[in-house]
C-alpha cells in the first residue's frame, strides 16, 4: 500500500507542474482522474485504478472526452495498456500521463478522426488520402477516369473553431472548373465556422462546425460527376474522354460553361437559350429550374428582351429587303 500511497503523494506534487495543460481531479488509491487539455477540442480524462498486485501489473486504463470519438479513445487506450505493460513493477502514472499529452500533441488529426474515416469511405480505390500528423494536414488525390484533383488541406491547431485551408496542387480540368472547385470548397470551409452576415431572427444561436467533411465531400462529388455529365439543352456529353481535348478557347462552340447551380453547358448552346425568350424573372437553368448566373450574359430580363425584339426587327426588315428584290 506505502507504494501505491508513495506514486499518489508524486502525483499531486509533480502532474500539474510537469505536464501542460493537466489537472488533477482525483487522486485516491480507489481512482486517479486527471483532465488533459490542448484545446477546446482537444481535451480528455483519464481515469486511472489500481489493481491488485500493482504495480506488478498494469494501471486499468479509462478514457473519456466529450470532443474525440469512441473509435479513437477506444485505440488510443489499447495503446495505453500497451504502454503499461512497459512500466510493471515501476510507478506508472505520471509516465503513462505524459505519454498521453505528448501523443495528443503529436497527433493533431486525431480531432477530426470521424470525418477522416467518412472521408475514407467515400473515396474508390482508385483515389488517396494519406495523413500528415506533424503538418497537421491531408494530402487528397480524387480522380474520375482519366481527370484528377490533388491537394492539400490544412487543419488548424484549434480546429473545429476555425476552418481548414485548402491548397490545389495540382488538376486537370479547365481553368475556370479549377477556381470552381478552390473558390467553393473554401466558401463551404468559411461557412462552417463564420455566422452568417444577416441570421434570421428565428436561428439558433450560431456555433463553429467541422469544415473538413464538408469541404472535401464537395470536392469529391464535384470532381466525380463531370466526366459524365450532359449538356443540358444538346444532351450530349461535355467532357472529352481525355482531358488533354478539352477546349481552352472561351469563344469556342464547344467551351464548356458552367453556371452557378452547378449545371454545365457548351457554349453555343448557352449563347443561343439565353438570348431566346422568355426572359420574364430570368432564364432559368433546364434541369433545376434555378435562375442562370454567368459573367458572360449578365443582361437583366427586361433589357434581354429589348434587344431580342429589336433583332427580330431587324431580321422582318432584311426580310421585306429580301422580299423587294425578289
């Protein structure tokens, strides 16, 4: 019993000063609970008994967090028991304690552990994610056929309280599917963890959430549909098999356009059904419904209207020219 009262008189001398954002909640020979914290959402408590013929056999091991999953809390305390198991016949507690603080920092993604197996799940063999603990980032490589996405994204220290970063490296789509694919999955990012600008009056009180599955899913999905998707007045398939083929010219017929539903078009068929009525409250995307935003026709309804009419005015007119010479 001298040894176990021994390890306890150490621990209340030594935990708090040596060991980072630890605080002792219990120190009894029936349970030793102590709180270690990073950040906010990086915290757990470890709860810790004797058994009997300690320290001849390991510390019974209990962790708890109200931020980091079961699944990692169930690994991390097999590891823990492992660690035990190293320290029989040695005073246990303070070595396993530091061990956990160091493990907690030198594994930052483990905050966001669910949403790396989610993310896991959703992606083919034929993509990658690979987890870089001590640049607390994910290194993504998302593909669909012959057309490929890769990049990086950052998670913060204080994650899920600010937003992850996304950096394209490296995709071969067009240009403007590029800054399509950055500039969203930023927003979406941004969204998470910034309350909106104008709440409504009936809306929760605003709290950060995890970007990360957000912001790859959109990445995932975007990248994924294209290869395969239609033209939505020609239905024929936008993108070539090869993406070396794809038309860089914006003038072309066959430039792909994209509008802000999400929706894609060649851009001789866009041209043509936005310049053709109806114009009343916007044209409308064929598939959704949604009201068309391009830079390329920004006309408002009214003014797309006058100058169809005037153009139909001028082709009457050339027509009875026609019509005289005749």
């Amino acid at each position: 019993m001298s040894i176990i009262h021994d390890e306890l008189q150490d621990v209340k001398n030594h935990c708090e000063s040596q060991i980072p954002g630890s605080k002792i909640v219990a120190c009894v020979s029936s349970l030793v609970r102590i709180d270690l914290r990073r950040t906010k959402y990086k915290q757990l408590t470890a709860c810790l008994q004797f058994p009997e013929l300690y320290p001849q056999k390991p510390l019974i091991v209990e962790l708890k967090s109200k931020t980091l999953c079961d699944k990692f809390l169930n690994g991390l305390t097999k590891i823990c028991d492992e660690e035990c198991k190293k320290l029989l016949g040695k005073p246990q507690i303070l070595k396993l304690l530091k061990f956990l603080r160091l493990f907690i920092d030198e594994n930052p993604l483990a905050v966001c552990s669910e949403e790396v197996s989610l993310i896991k799940r959703t992606l083919t063999d034929a993509d990658q994610l690979k987890l870089k603990q001590k640049t607390s980032s994910l290194s993504l490589h998302i593909t669909q056929g012959l057309y490929f996405l890769k990049a990086k994204v950052i998670v913060p220290d204080v994650y899920p309280e600010e937003q992850v970063q996304i950096e394209l490296i490296d995709c071969n789509y067009p240009k403007n599917f590029q800054k399509w694919f950055s500039g969203q999955a930023t927003e979406i990012a941004r969204q998470c963890v910034q309350k909106p600008l104008k709440p409504k009056p009936k809306d929760p009180v605003f709290e950060p959430k995890p970007s990360l599955w957000p912001t790859i899913q959109f990445l995932i999905d975007e990248v994924k549909r294209y290869p395969s998707e239609l033209c939505q007045l020609c239905k024929e398939k936008c993108f070539p098999a090869d993406p070396a083929d794809n038309i860089t010219e914006e003038g072309d017929e066959k430039h792909i356009e994209k509008v802000y539903c999400g929706h894609i078009f060649h851009n001789a068929c866009l041209n043509i059904y936005m310049k053709t009525p109806p114009f009343h409250g916007g044209k409308k995307c064929p598939n959704c419904k949604k009201r068309i935003y391009h830079e390329k026709w920004k006309l408002t309804p009214k003014l797309a209207e006058d100058r169809w009419a005037h153009q139909e005015a001028k082709k009457r007119e050339l027509g009875e020219v026609v019509e005289f010479f005749d």
